[in-house]
C-alpha cells in the first residue's frame, strides 16, 4: 500500500459535525489511526494472569480486516456509514460509503501520513490528522488508542476500572478520559473479537456495529 508524502495544508477552523455532514466520518476515523505508545496498561490483580495472556495475544494481531457500521454522534447531529478497515502492520486502508455509496471516501495510511479521498474531491495530504480534525470540527478525539480499541484491549497506556466478562473478554474499561464499553464478541477463526463497541466522551460518541473479521489464514467470517 503506498501512501503519498504528506504537503502543506491550510485548513480553517468551522463548527462541529453539522458543518462536514459528509467529511465528518472521513475526518473522525482519520484522526484516530496514529500513533503508539510503549508504557504498560495497569490490570486488576485477580484477573491478571489470564487476561495478560489474552492480551499478548490480541496484541500481536497485526494483520486484520473488517466490515461494520460506524455512527458518529455529537450533542446536535449523527451521521453513519459503512466502513472496511484493513490493516497490515502500521499501514492501513479505510473505506467509507453510504447509501448507494453516497459519499465514498477512502484513507490510507501509515504513522504520520494519511491520504484522505472523498468523492468528487481533491486528495488532501497531511502529517497530524488529529489537529486537522480538532480545527474541523472543535473536537480532541483519542489518536493513539483505537487500533488497540478495537480489537478489545486497552491501549499500552493507563486505563482504569476494567470490567470483565466470561473467559478474560473485556466489557468496560477508561482510557485517556473516555469510556470504552463492548457489548458483543464473536468468535472469528482461532479469536474472539468485538462486534459492537461504544467509545464516548461528552459530547461525542462512535458506534462500531456488526463488525465482520478477517484474519489471516482463517479467510472472511460466512455470516
């Protein structure tokens, strides 16, 4: 997957999600592919043991594809769209349509470079998609943390107040001021992944819904 060097880009600041009813999505999932961090997630102690395992092994998921749905909402608007993410290493692509595939936009990308496509525009090129989207839409969203997110673990980073389900599966936990809450997991190939996750904080929230996973060598998910 190539990504094209970022160029210098203007951008000037406007009102939140009602102002981008088609850019708003594209911008949001933009922002929150960058970054890592290297420090350790705190776990509680009487489920240390097990979910460390499951952990390390969610962790070392490197290459992954997935179909869903994806709403984003704020205190005034929501907007939805299909999505398929796939990911191999620290590259990615995304894609997200709509109706008839009203409002296509493709992202690609690795750490400190997205291209963002929306159709009938002009690619836009830019180094810090998270300032990009604070001057779009007035909002701080967490960069680092939903490549880690999504595939049900905190990011390596403080989290507090994990809650836990039946085998280890995490339902609940905080991150860097936001509420992350899983209410469905499935088994795909050898794992169990999340199929329905919420992540919010006030005003904001992303719905990731009917998440269909692929991993290698185990092909797409038949339902």
């Amino acid at each position: 997957m190539n990504v094209t060097p970022p160029l210098a880009l203007q951008v000037t600041a406007t009102p939140p999600l009602a102002r981008l009813p088609g850019a708003a999505i594209a911008w949001v999932t933009a922002a929150l592919l960058l970054g890592a961090c290297t420090s350790t997630p705190r776990i509680d102690a009487p489920v240390n043991a097990e979910w460390e395992q499951r952990r390390a092994v969610l962790a070392q998921i490197a290459h992954w594809e997935f179909i869903g749905s994806l709403n984003v909402r704020d205190a005034s608007d929501a907007h939805s769209s299909r999505i398929r993410w796939q990911q191999k290493d620290d590259t990615y692509q995304i894609n997200l349509w709509g109706t008839f595939n009203v409002g296509a936009t493709q992202i690609d990308g690795r750490p400190g470079a997205v291209q963002i496509v929306q159709q009938g525009e002009d690619p836009v090129f830019t180094e810090s998609p998270e300032e990009l989207l604070y001057q779009e839409l007035g909002y701080e969203l967490p960069v680092t943390e939903l490549n880690y997110w999504i595939k049900g673990i905190p990011a390596p980073a403080p989290s507090s107040d994990l809650v836990f389900g039946e085998t280890s599966q995490l339902r609940a936990f905080q991150q860097a001021g936001w509420q992350v809450s899983y209410m469905a997991y499935t088994n795909f190939g050898p794992e169990t992944l999340p199929t329905r996750i919420r992540i919010e904080k006030a005003p904001l929230r992303l719905d990731l819904t009917r998440l269909r996973w692929t991993l290698p060598d185990t092909g797409p998910d038949p339902r």
